[in-house]
C-alpha cells in the first residue's frame, strides 16, 4: 500500500539534462499529466506561487473537473507561471523523494522549459533580460552609467522598454554602479588565519552580478564585516554569473558555459581551505544545489558545494567556533526581515535572523513567504502584477511589528526581493520604512563607517 505522504527529509536526484530523453516532449507532457494529477488531488501548494492556481483553474474548468480534461497545449500555462522557487518541494509536497511518488514539480518544470528552449520559443528579449553579464558591461564607466541610469527613469523609455522587452514600465529596475564592486574592493588586511572547529578562518568573495554592477555597497559592507571579526579574504580572482537568471529560462548550455569558467577558480580557492561566500542567495544556491545535481559526478563541482556559504551561515558558524564578535553599540529599533525562497531551500535555518535577533533595543518581525519577484518574473510585464499579487501577504505582514508599531527598516537577503517588497509598501501605502540589506544592517549595528560612494 502506497503511504499517504511522507515523514522522510526531501532528496533530490540529479538532473538528466545530457539525456537526448530529457527533450524528449512527449515524455515530459506524460510526465506533467502524472505529477499534475498527483497536485490536483493534494492541492497544499495553491498559496505558493502562479503555477498551482493555474492548474487547478484548468483542472475546475474542464468538462471532466479531472487533468485529464485539460488539453495537454494548456500545460505550458502552468510552466510558465514557475519561477523555481523550489518552495513546493522543500516546504509543502509531501510526495517528494523517497515517497514512491517521486515527485518533483520544480524540476519536471525546468525540463519543459529546456524543451522550450531548445525550440526556440523564448524570445530573445527574454533571453538579454537574462543576460546579466551583457548589462554589466555598462557598470562603472563614467558619463555612460550616469546617461543610462537617467534614460531608464524616464517614462518614454520605461514604454519602449516595455514594448521591446517586456519589461514593465511600473517595475522596479536597479540602477548600475557608478564604480563595480571588484574595481574598488578593499584588500584584506593582514590578518593571521584562525580556522574553527566548524567554519574555515579565511574567506573567497563571490561577488554576483547584483553585487558587482548594481550594489556594490552591500559587497563593501560584508568585507567591513569581515575585516572586524578578523577574518582575512580576497576576492575570486575570476568570476561570471552564477547561471541562474539562464537556468530559469531552460538554457542549460548557458548554465554549462558559466560552470565552465566559475567552478575550475571556486575549486581552486575549496582545495585551498577557504570559505566560499556568495552574498545573494540564488547565486548560493546555483553551487550549493543547482550545479551539483546538473553535475553529480564532477568531483570539483562537488568540493564547491562543501565549500559554499551564505554569510549569515558561515557568520554564526564563526560565532559556535566561539570567534565572533557580539558586541553592538548601535541598535536599529523595528526591523521586519524577510527570508528569500532560496535562502529558505539551502535548508540552513534562519541564520540571518540569528544574527539579527543579537543587536540589544532591536526588535525582529521575521516573515517567511514569497514576496513575488523572483528574478526576472516580477519585472515582466506579463508578471509584474501576478508577482504584486504574490506578494502581497508579504507586504502587509512586514507593515507592522507583532505588538502593532511599524518598522523602521524592511530587509531580504535577496536585493532584487527587497526592492519589490519596497515597491509592494508604496503600491498598497503601507508607510515609507529605510529598506536595508541585512549585511548592511548588521554594518550599521557594529558602528562601522558606510562604504565611501
């Protein structure tokens, strides 16, 4: 008798991605008949995301009320309402691995994206959208980042990006760096290497994409910090884009080309005994879980996921090994904090929250939900709104503190997320609170100077 859900912690098999049956269409439309009746009849998921209300409509409105009176072309409706949050399998589907169900919704969802993609059906705005070492090249060249961070606010070309690109003329979009992060990186001073019992002494910035050409300040900030708590680093002397902007599209030789080049100098600096910290999230997870079950048997692929951290993770570590400092003399009052979907999947628990809840006169609201931007899709004019939408609950539940009063900063250790979380307040006039990277708050708490702009 097959047992109703599971008690067993989640495992993932890897990804088949090099199988000519993995673009196999018919195979996979089989496939997401299975898994989508296995969803209709279990339906936990509806809250997450677009995806599962997509498919339950479909299901509700079809002459059977069944998956099997949906038309197999509406599937790709579903595929498109994903953004690989990975929330349904690490937090709510109870059918995952090892339940013999076997069921993973993210991945079969990447499959049929790589089948689209594959076909040429993703616009190639899509694809530039994507690209976020393309837009770089714009990051830190006088006159030129200043010329085109003004035409991107103005309304004229908000309507002709929307019309070329698809990008919404109300979405929030980042500016470039006037200087990238890695040009205007501090060195480490010099600082006698002091190793742990659980986490490395010494530490390899990656930088990100967002990091590097958008907001250096919170790359500055995290090597402020790290220089305090007298822990030596240095910068990945080579790095490209983690790969996930092109992994959510389904362009897997993308995702190939970029390991090609990050994993052999991430290997390099593992072998070495250093700490890897990622500062934003999703690039974590790319090396921690992504890469690693595209790659299983890539030895060096592997030795990069052992050495990945989240800086709250690897932080707190540092503070069990007893060599952190705990002292801070500036309190930040009302703090409401959310946790990104995929800082919540690397399964490390609530490690900024940890830190956060040490600062003396600072209260934490700690919200864990999806606040709808994820990447790419909530800039998307056929998104925004849906992505508005998602995040709602997220907004309103940060908008006030547990006994009533508002906070004073709002904060995600997603950038891309906090910012749509800042957007969310203005939208649905919640109050105007300083929104602030958590690394740039706990800068901010230890009394170090801001970064020079």
């Amino acid at each position: 008798m097959t047992r109703e859900g599971s008690l067993e912690a989640p495992t993932r098999h890897p990804l088949d991605w090099q199988n000519p049956e993995f673009y196999n269409e018919s195979a996979c439309l089989t496939e997401m008949e299975r898994i989508f009746d296995i969803c209709h009849g279990c339906r936990r998921c509806v809250s997450l995301c677009g995806a599962f209300p997509t498919l339950f409509d479909l299901v509700d409105e079809s002459q059977t009320m069944e998956v099997d009176g949906v038309d197999k072309k509406d599937y790709w409706k579903v595929v498109d309402q994903c953004y690989m949050c990975d929330l349904c399998y690490m937090t709510k589907c109870p059918y995952v691995p090892p339940h013999p169900f076997n069921l993973d919704f993210p991945h079969t969802m990447l499959r049929a994206k790589a089948i689209q993609f594959k076909a040429g059906e993703v616009s190639k705005a899509s694809q530039l959208l994507a690209s976020t070492d393309m837009h770089g090249m714009f990051a830190g060249i006088p006159v030129v980042v200043q010329t085109i961070n003004a035409i991107n606010h103005t309304q004229v070309a908000r309507q002709v990006m929307e019309k070329t690109l698809g990008v919404d003329q109300d979405a929030w979009l980042p500016d470039f760096a006037t200087t990238k992060f890695r040009s205007r990186a501090a060195k480490s001073p010099d600082i006698e290497v002091k190793d742990g019992e659980h986490a490395p002494g010494k530490v390899a910035i990656f930088a990100t994409c967002f990091v590097n050409y958008n907001e250096p300040a919170i790359g500055h900030d995290l090597l402020k910090i790290l220089t305090h708590n007298d822990i030596a680093y240095e910068l990945v002397d080579q790095e490209r884009c983690c790969g996930m902007p092109k992994l959510e599209l389904g362009d897997l030789e993308a995702v190939n080309a970029s390991k090609e080049i990050n994993i052999p100098v991430l290997a390099r600096y593992a072998r070495a005994g250093y700490a890897i910290l990622s500062p934003v999230p999703s690039c974590t997870l790319m090396f921690k879980q992504e890469i690693p079950l595209m790659y299983p048997d890539d030895a060096d692929v592997q030795l990069v996921k052992e050495a990945m951290y989240d800086p709250f993770e690897y932080l707190m570590l540092r503070k069990r090994d007893g060599l952190l400092k705990t002292e801070f003399p500036q309190p930040l009052g009302n703090v409401s904090y959310q946790i990104p979907c995929h800082g919540r999947v690397q399964k490390i628990g609530k490690k900024t929250e940890e830190m956060l809840k040490m600062i003396p006169e600072t209260t934490i609201n700690t919200v864990e939900r999806c606040s709808g931007h994820a990447g790419t899709y909530g800039v998307k004019k056929a998104h925004h709104q849906d992505a508005l939408k998602i995040g709602k609950p997220v907004f309103k539940a940060m908008a006030s503190m547990k006994d009533g009063t508002k906070p004073d900063y709002i904060s995600s250790d997603c950038p891309l997320g906090g910012h749509h979380i800042a957007q969310g307040f203005e939208v649905n006039q919640l109050g105007e609170p300083q929104l602030a990277h958590p690394i740039s708050l706990v800068r901010m708490a230890y009394g170090l100077d801001a970064p020079k702009k």
